[in-house]
C-alpha cells in the first residue's frame, strides 16, 4: 500500500511516471519526465478520474487494485480525451463491463473517433452532480484546456477540484507529489513550459474557466500532470490568470540565428549593454540549439524579447522563422520586440522579421541594427541604441524592480 496516497478522505492519487517517453505530443521535450495522473474516489460507489498513458496500464492497475481490491468501479469520469489521460479507457471497460462512463457530448465523439466505444455512456453537462456517497462528484465544463471537450470535475465533500491539464507540468513527481513536498521552482519552469506549449493558443478560454471557477471552495487543485496544489492554491490560480493574460516579467530573452558568429556577436552586444543598464534577467539562446520548447517558455516568462537573423536564401533564418511562426499560432500577445541581424548581400533577414513584427501589433522599441557581414562601428552603435530602448522601456513598466 506504499503507493497508495490520498489526498484527502478516500481520495487517492494514482499517478504514473513516465521517464522512457521522449518527446510528449512526439513533439515537446521530456527531458525530465512526465507524471500522468488519476484520481479514485472510493465511498459507497467507487469514481475513477481519468486513466493513464497507455504504456502504463500494468502499474495503474495494479495501483487500482491495491486500493480496491477486486472491487467494482461505478464511474469512469473523463475529463479529457487526450491519450496520454484516455489510454486506460479500453482497459477499464474490460475489466469493469458495468462502468458508467461520464462525459459530454463532445467527449463521446472523441470516444468513438479514438476507441471506437459507444456503449457505457453517461452524458452530462454543465453544473451536473453524480452522488457516490458521501462524496459528490460536480462537473463544470472548460472547453479548449486543451481540447474542445476538457471539463473540471469537482468533488464537493473535499473540495477537490481535479482540472485536467490545467495546471499541469512537465517533470515527473519523484517523490514528492504536493506542493509543499517540492521544490517548487523546477515545477514552475516546467509548468510554463507547459503552458506555453500546450496551452496557451487556447489563453483566451483559461480566463473564462478561470472565471468560472471564482468563489469556487478548493482545497486540492489535482492536475493530470504534476504537483497536487494544497497549500499555494490561491498563489498558483493568480500565476496562472497572469499567464492567461500574457502578464510578463522584467527581463529579456535574446534568440539569434546565426550562419557563422555574425548575428551572434550582436546578441552579445545587446545583452552587455542591457546588463550596463541594469537588467537583470537577460537570457540568449541560439535558435539552431535550443528547442522551441523552451524558447516558447521563455518568451512566455519575460516582456522583452529580441530576435536575430542572419538572412538566408533570401528570407529569414529558418530556426527564427519557424520560432516566429509558432508565436503567431500561440497568438502571444503585449511583449516589447527589437530585431536585428546580418547579412552578406541582401537584408532579408532583419526585413522578414520586420513584416512578421508588423502583422504582430508588438512594439518595436527601435530601428532594427543590420550589419553586411561582422557588426562594425555604426551597426555596434545601433545595437546600444537598441538594448537602451529596450532597457528604457522595461524600467517604466516595471519601476520597482
Ligand atoms: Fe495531458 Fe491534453 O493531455
């Protein structure tokens, strides 16, 4: 029963690390892991809150039947049809053949479309309660976090909220699994990360969910991914408001591209000259290194952002480009932009990012430095003049800090 963990009142946690997967979405970096987590809430009837990822069906079971013995299971609740949270369905429903499986409409047309399941269905909607006992299981829905058929299920005896991906994080849980049971700082990283990732094109519905959500009792926020929230709940729902509003901190993140250590050079200028005017938070990445993963994130975290390119085959450096175009898909919006680069015999570069700026609405802080070649006195001077305007602009945002 080691591993049998309630968070409170019958209300366990049945998480699963997954430390093989490399790319979450065959697509975003788990260089730390994931943890999928389910939800079992055991009173007169048994409710189980989403699966897991499909190549963890042996461990989740046994984890079930740790708990609940040969025990029936009433309820399937799917808050999410992703198959990282859906990939135990098929499973369960062979076990439990009586099960009742609780979705919305659109949940059992994913049902159908991923599993091709079409018996066991409970359909609810909006403000719906299924009772177990003493534990009262409310639904409320949350269309887009992250998919159009993601809901909250919220339990009322214990005022556990389970929320689905929202509030989830990269980062499996090793060892500790609430809140105040783990150094939280790696967690937020991995949670912006995340965010920006997974989420945010959907910012927009976060707000109205996080709306809905107000005046709502919660004294356990469980993600299917990440850190239980216990003891910072308040804390993290105003974090994750800010995200939703594209709220930033003072700080700028510097992304080049570069062929040959021309671009580059200029993004160390810039970035001495944004230290000499006192900013802190400075970050450079090299678009050809860093994932966009983690580009993404950091973009997320910080106002100031300045892109680099050098130009190539006419246009812009395709690293940057390919950032440029996942930033116009994510819709990120009010951070302050400079752009600069080189070039050997066109402008292309710093002109493509240009034309992207404008489509954007950011605020270009000032005239873009180019340089034909490695930067030289009137590129360099362009450069400072840059980090200056940048620098300016964030200490008026940002007085106090
Ligand atoms: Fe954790 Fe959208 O799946």
């Amino acid at each position: 029963m080691y591993n049998s963990i309630q968070l409170n009142d019958n209300i366990y946690w049945l998480g699963v690390n997954d430390r093989k997967t490399h790319l979450f979405e065959n697509l975003w970096p788990l260089d730390n892991g994931v943890s999928y987590n389910s939800y079992l809430v055991v009173d007169e009837k048994v409710a189980l809150i989403d699966t897991v990822e499909k190549s963890k069906i042996d461990e989740f079971l046994s984890r079930i039947e740790e708990i609940i013995g040969k025990r029936k299971i009433d309820y399937l609740i799917i808050n999410h049809m992703e198959p990282d949270h859906s990939g135990g369905i098929k499973e369960i429903l062979k076990l439990h053949p009586d099960i009742k499986i609780v979705g919305n409409k659109m949940t059992f047309v994913l049902l159908t479309g991923l599993y091709n399941i079409t018996t066991n269905h409970l359909l609810i909607a909006e403000g719906d309660t299924i009772s177990l006992g003493e534990h009262q299981l409310q639904f409320f829905m949350t269309p887009w976090l992250h998919w159009p058929e993601t809901m909250m299920t919220y339990e009322q005896h214990t005022k556990v909220l389970f929320t689905g991906d929202a509030f989830g994080s990269f980062g499996t849980l090793n060892g500790g699994i609430f809140d105040d049971e783990l150094n939280m700082n790696f967690y937020i990283d991995e949670m912006r990360r995340y965010y920006s990732n997974i989420v945010a094109k959907y910012s927009k519905m976060v707000v109205k969910a996080m709306e809905k959500l107000q005046g709502l009792e919660i004294k356990f926020l469980a993600s299917t991914h990440g850190p239980i929230w216990r003891s910072h709940i308040d804390w993290v729902l105003k974090l994750y408001t800010s995200w939703a509003s594209y709220q930033a901190e003072k700080g700028v993140v510097i992304v080049f591209g570069s062929m040959y250590g021309n671009t580059e050079q200029m993004a160390d200028i810039i970035a001495r000259r944004l230290s000499e005017k006192g900013i802190r938070d400075i970050k450079i990445y090299d678009a050809s290194r860093r994932h966009l993963s983690y580009l993404l994130s950091e973009i997320w975290h910080y106002k100031g952002l300045i892109l680099g390119s050098s130009a190539y085959n006419g246009g812009v450096f395709p690293p940057i480009e390919n950032l440029t175009r996942k930033l116009e898909d994510i819709e990120i919006k009010d951070r302050l932009l400079g752009t600069f680069g080189s070039s050997g015999w066109n402008k292309a570069g710093v002109k493509g990012l240009n034309k992207w700026a404008e489509e954007m609405k950011w605020e270009l802080v000032a005239t873009s430095p180019e340089t034909k070649g490695a930067p030289e006195k009137n590129s360099i001077e362009q450069c400072i003049q840059m980090a200056d305007a940048m620098a300016e602009r964030l200490h008026e945002l940002y007085p106090e800090i």
